[in-house]
C-alpha cells in the first residue's frame, strides 16, 4: 500500500491557561488517510475535531506527536514552507464561505493566485476554469452579497481547488446552509472526489453527512473511538 498523504502519530494537544492550569484538547490521536479517501471526522462541539482540523490544515502545531503531510514531517518546517504548503497544498473550505465582501466571485477565486508568479490573465483563466467547474462560471462578477448561501459556498470551493491541491479540507461546509443547499455541496464534494480523485476530510457533527463518505473516523473528548467504512454514494 502507497504511503498516506496524511499520517498522524499520538497527537496531543494542550492549551496552557495560565499556571498550572492546562487544558488537554487531544489525548494522542493516531490517524492515516490515503490519497483519494474521502473521510469524515465526526464529533459533537468540544470533541475536539476542530482542533484537529486546524493541526491538519497546518493551521496551528499540535504539542507532542508527529505530523506527516506527503510524507514531509511537518513540525521540521519553518513558518514559511508551512505557510506555502497551506496555499498549495491544501484546499480550505469553511462553514461561513471566508469570502472578501468587496470583491467579486472571480477576484475570490483568483485570492490563493496572488501569492504565485502568474500572470494576471493566467489567474483570471484559471480562476474561470474553477468556475465554471462549480457550476458559477455566470456569476463570476457577482459579489458575496449578491450570492446565495449554496452560491458562495461554491465560490469558496473553487477557490479551496484553484492551486490543485493534494486535500480539500471542510470544516463544517453545509453547516450555515438549509439542508436541500446542504446535499447540493455535498454532491459537488463528491464530484470533486470521484471525478478529479481528490483526497477529502470533511469536519461535520452531522451523522447523516458523515455517512455519504468512504470513512467515518468518530471522536469523542479528544480521543478516536471508532473508524469505519461510510455508505457509498450513489449519483
């Protein structure tokens, strides 16, 4: 078997709050996901996902354990290659869009371009691309407040896509949306999976979502408690 593009070891993490006070949020997670997977990590608020998450998406640093991301040991990184592995590796697609309110959908997508070397007319072309494969190619000069819910999350999803990431990481990505928006995301997710391969970890506390993915990985103040198959989807 290939190696994973995530590997997790005994992840702790402590939150120090003043002494000798600490807080234990992760009690040595241990976790594996292959390229192509399409995994949910499911847990009530305070189970600790989101913390997870955020150690995932290179977004904070756990304080004992080790973090493999294709295969390069995370924690040896300096600030700088963390912070570009973020833009170019790894996806981001949030519960409340993250979108600029200023800017139109298209300037959105192009955000991630602006720290590479292309050409503005390649970013706009590519950002177009990623557009048009959400299905929002027609409201490329609309601004947030002119979109609907499902409208902007799709939006945030093509531009989680426009570097071509290894990961889509969402964290609670229906969360603010009604549940007929909801499957509608869901089913671009598992487009996304199923035709471009990608490797997704959806962060939900929705059981019923969870149970659309290959992976159902279960955690419970802060440790994993149980890992296994979802129900495949059918289009």
């Amino acid at each position: 078997m290939s190696e994973p593009v995530i590997r997790m070891q005994n992840i702790i993490k402590r939150y120090y709050v003043g002494k000798p006070n600490e807080l234990q949020i992760l009690n040595g997670i241990s976790l594996d996901v292959f390229a192509n997977e399409f995994v949910s990590i499911v847990g009530e608020s305070g189970s600790g996902k989101s913390t997870l998450m955020n150690i995932i998406g290179i977004l904070d640093r756990q304080t004992e354990g080790q973090y493999f991301l294709e295969g390069q040991d995370v924690n040896l990184l300096s600030d700088d290659v963390r912070s570009d592995i973020r833009n170019r590796r790894i996806g981001f697609v949030f519960q409340n869009f993250n979108l600029l309110p200023r800017a139109n959908a298209l300037k959105n997508v192009m955000i991630p371009l602006m720290y590479g070397t292309a050409s503005v007319k390649n970013q706009k072309e590519r950002a177009m691309e990623m557009l048009e494969l959400v299905g929002m190619a027609d409201r490329a000069g609309h601004r947030p407040n002119e979109l609907s819910g499902g409208q902007k999350q799709r939006v945030a999803i093509a531009r989680a896509m426009i570097n071509n990431p290894a990961i889509i990481l969402a964290d609670e990505p229906t969360g603010a949306l009604d549940s007929k928006t909801g499957h509608m995301v869901m089913d671009l997710f598992h487009k996304l999976h199923e035709e471009q391969g990608k490797t997704i970890v959806l962060i939900t506390h929705s059981q019923e979502l969870a149970a659309e993915t290959q992976r159902i990985v279960t955690i419970r103040d802060g440790n994993v408690i149980s890992d296994k198959g979802g129900t495949a989807h059918v289009i």
